[in-house]
C-alpha cells in the first residue's frame, strides 16, 4: 500500500487507528514526494531522525517520480482539479500508487 503524507502525521500525533492501518500492511511504500514532505515539516534534526528511523523500522520503500507518475498525475489535475479541488502532491502521490499497482488510502481534503 502507498501511504499518504497525511496518515504517516497522524502516526506522529498518536492517531492510533492511522498506526493500526501501517501496522496492518505488509508491505509498505511512500512516494518520494511524501519523504521529502516529512523531512520538510521537521523543525529540528532531531525529528529529521525520529522520521528516518520510523521509515526504517518499518520497512517503507520509497517510490521515485517517474515520466509516467507525471504524465497521470498531469491528467488528474486537468480531470479533477476543478471539480474535486485536487491538488498537486495529491495527484502525485495518487499518480504514484497507480503506476505501481499499489492501493492507497483515501483521506479527507487538507
């Protein structure tokens, strides 16, 4: 399953149900937009860490952006954008899971 930046946040601040949905999957993947979210919304290097470790011991692989992924999500921004508010790292990420043959949780609009 692809994870989405949204649900690996609410791990961060003890949603319990969004770590059950982690915990669950065997396998486990994020788009390398989500990493470099994370690593973004981090003030400090200490959670720069917490986060690659948490990345690590749960064993997520992270899918890169591909022609592809960017020629979809391209395509869900022109079909979805107005009608649905779809936004950028949402098509990406959305994109992403597609082009890898991968479900992905779908989560309320930020």
């Amino acid at each position: 399953m692809l994870f989405d930046t949204d649900i690996l946040i609410w791990i961060q601040r003890g949603n319990h149900r969004a770590a059950a949905l982690v915990e669950r999957e065997k396998e486990r993947c994020i788009s390398v937009l989500t990493y470099m979210e994370l690593l973004q919304g981090a003030k400090e290097k200490r959670q720069h860490e917490h986060i690659l470790d948490f990345l690590r011991e749960f064993s997520f692989r992270i899918l890169p952006l591909s022609e592809n992924v960017g020629h979809r999500a391209a395509i869900y921004i022109e079909e979805y954008s107005l009608s649905h508010g779809l936004r950028t790292g949402d098509a990406l990420i959305a994109a992403t899971a597609t082009e890898s043959g991968l479900s992905h949780p779908v989560h309320e609009q930020r």
